[in-house]
C-alpha cells in the first residue's frame, strides 16, 4: 500500500470508485483548508467533494449530496501496515 490515498474515492458500494479496503484503513479530507467529516465522495483533481443535504434521502433510502467545489486534500489517518 502507498501512502497516498486515490484521487477519487467513494462510501457508497455501489460506485465504481468504492474501495472497502482504503475505507478501513480510515481517509481523511481537508476541503479549502477545513477538516471536513461529512464527505460521501471527493475528486482531488477535479477539486470538488460530496457531502450531504441536511437530513433528506433519496427514493433509495440514500443521502441526498450536494456537489462543492474548491481545494480538496486527502490523507490517510493511519500508516500503512507492512
């Protein structure tokens, strides 16, 4: 494993950028400066992140996101294990 987490990353297991794997191991993401906890999806080089709209799901059951733009930083929160 790398130290640097992907460039897109998903929660939802239905995504095709889902990965359970670096999930476990735990991401952190850093959104114009600010820590963010809240983050369903990001895109470090498109620089925008997904989080969600208050309390309202979807007909699925899902959060509704709303997509935000700005300076997206990841990293993970714990080291990789060898």
């Amino acid at each position: 494993m790398t130290d640097t987490p992907p460039d897109r990353l998903s929660n939802d297991p239905r995504s095709p950028f889902h990965d359970e794997q670096l999930l476990e191991r735990g991401i952190g993401i850093r959104f114009n400066g600010q820590e963010r906890h809240n983050v369903e999806e990001y895109c470090v080089s498109e620089g925008w992140v997904r989080v969600p709209v208050g309390k309202a799901l979807d007909r699925r059951g899902n959060p509704m996101t709303i997509k935000v733009k700005g300076q997206v930083e990841a990293y993970f929160l714990t080291p990789a294990k060898e």
